[in-house]
C-alpha cells in the first residue's frame, strides 16, 4: 500500500472521530509536506534512514521544531491506521 492510500483511509476512517478543524490541519500537513514528498511511496519503504531523510528535508525548507514534530505525528498516525 502506498502512503497516499493509507493517507485516504486514515482520513475517511477518522472523519467522524475527530473536528473538523483537526482534519483540516491533517490534511494540510498531508497535502503540503506528506504527499509530495512521500505520498507515491509503499509504507514498506518508510524506514527509520528515509523518515530521518525526510525529516531533515523539512527542517532545510525552513519547517521549524513544533511544526516539523506536528508533520512526523501526522505521518505516524497514517502509518498505523493502514
């Protein structure tokens, strides 16, 4: 499974267990950071050395410590509802 088809199930699965407003920020975090970086990837292929790659990817585009934190809690919570 790739991460944009867990991104689609976690987003469908939680519509009606969290506020509208929180979805909206998860699919911010998702269509700004997650999707274009990682969303044509198979979870498989998240290991440990391509979340720290993607980390580090964010922190050079200018994403400061809480907002680079939200964005890997988001991708984390994607990565156990699949």
């Amino acid at each position: 499974m790739k991460v944009r088809e867990a991104w689609s199930l976690f987003r469908n699965g939680h519509r009606d267990s969290v506020s509208e407003a929180t979805l909206r920020d998860y699919e911010r975090v998702y269509e700004r950071h997650i999707g274009p970086l990682l969303g044509e990837l198979k979870l498989r292929e998240l290991t440990a050395e391509r979340l720290g790659v993607f980390e580090r990817e964010l922190r050079r585009g200018g994403i400061g410590p809480s907002a680079c934190a939200t964005v890997m809690r988001v991708l984390e919570a994607v990565r156990r509802g699949a």
